[in-house]
C-alpha cells in the first residue's frame, strides 16, 4: 500500500482494497492509510473480491489491478496511464514480474524468463499485474464469477479477443 500510495503520477487516481474475510490485520492496515478505501465482500474467494472492487467500488475509466502480496514499482500507475493515452485501440496491458521472496532457484528463473521475454512467462494477463479499460471489461461481460482461480487469466483472454492488449517491459511488479 506505500507503494501505491505514493506513485510517481500527477493525476488523481483512488486506491480500493477489497477485505474478503482476512484474519489478519488487512482491514486496520489497509484504514491506516489514508488515501485507501476499504470495502468488504463476504462471499468468499478472489473472483468475489476483485468483482466487488471493479463493478461496485469504482468508477474510473482504467482499472489496475494487483495483489495484496505484491510490491508495485513507484512508476506503475504512471506508465499504465501513459501508454493507455498513447494508444486509445489499447484495451489492456500487462507486464513482468519478478519475485522478492521464495525459492532462489524460482527468482532465478522468473528473473531470467523476464529479461528474455516477460509474456514467455505468463502468456496471459496476470492479476497481480493488469490494467484495463472498464469500457473493454464491460463489454467482454468482466470475471467470469464460476472461475476462481485463473478468474484474472481467463479475463485476459476475453480482453485479447475483445482487442489491443499489450505486455510493457516497465510495468513491473515484485510478487
């Protein structure tokens, strides 16, 4: 949440996390932060979470989206907006991740997949790394709400299908 709070973009954006029934501190965490609203969603599961948060807790015209383990770089939401002006075909975009935890030998190969080819190592969109228009997730009908798991992966399809969907080596995250 300090990541994303204190992006390197000059315009408004807002930041939603979606509490799916954590037993954790997520809530009191995430309400610390004072630019972060958090919204509930009792029906368990990611799918449930991440619906909740596109379709009834925002508003804006792109939608970015990332986990609660993931760290984004300072420029993420800069470099989603630019290239999103840039290219008004461009429906979607993703980009490369590289772990910061774990196995050694999973960062290792995670790290060098990404220097060779970031789209070599998700060949779809990821949620943990994802941007897209609400005008495209709309259209394509959004989460299919039957997938939990890979609900992010199979929306990526929808949204190639659908159009221009781009993977941008600068859009990095660290999950």
């Amino acid at each position: 949440l300090t990541a994303i709070v204190n992006q390197s973009i000059t315009i408004p954006y807002s930041i939603v996390v979606v509490d799916n029934n954590s037993t954790d501190n997520t809530r009191s965490i995430a309400i610390s932060f004072k630019r972060v609203t958090v919204k509930s969603e009792k029906r368990k599961g990611y799918v449930y979470a991440v619906i909740s948060g596109v379709e009834r807790y925002t508003t804006s015209d792109i939608i970015a989206i990332t986990d609660a383990d993931t760290k984004v770089d300072s420029s993420w939401l800069r470099i989603i907006y630019e290239e999103f002006v840039k290219d008004p075909n461009l429906v979607a975009s993703g980009g490369p991740y590289f772990y910061y935890d774990g196995p050694w030998i999973l960062k290792l190969l995670s790290n060098c997949v990404n220097f060779i080819s970031p789209r070599a190592l998700n060949s779809r969109l990821c949620g943990m790394n994802m941007a897209y228009k609400r005008s495209a997730y709309n259209a394509v009908g959004g989460y299919d709400p039957n997938i939990n798991l890979g609900a992010d992966a199979m929306l990526g399809i929808k949204l190639m299908k659908y159009g221009k969907v781009r993977f941008f080596r600068k859009q990095i995250v660290y999950a």
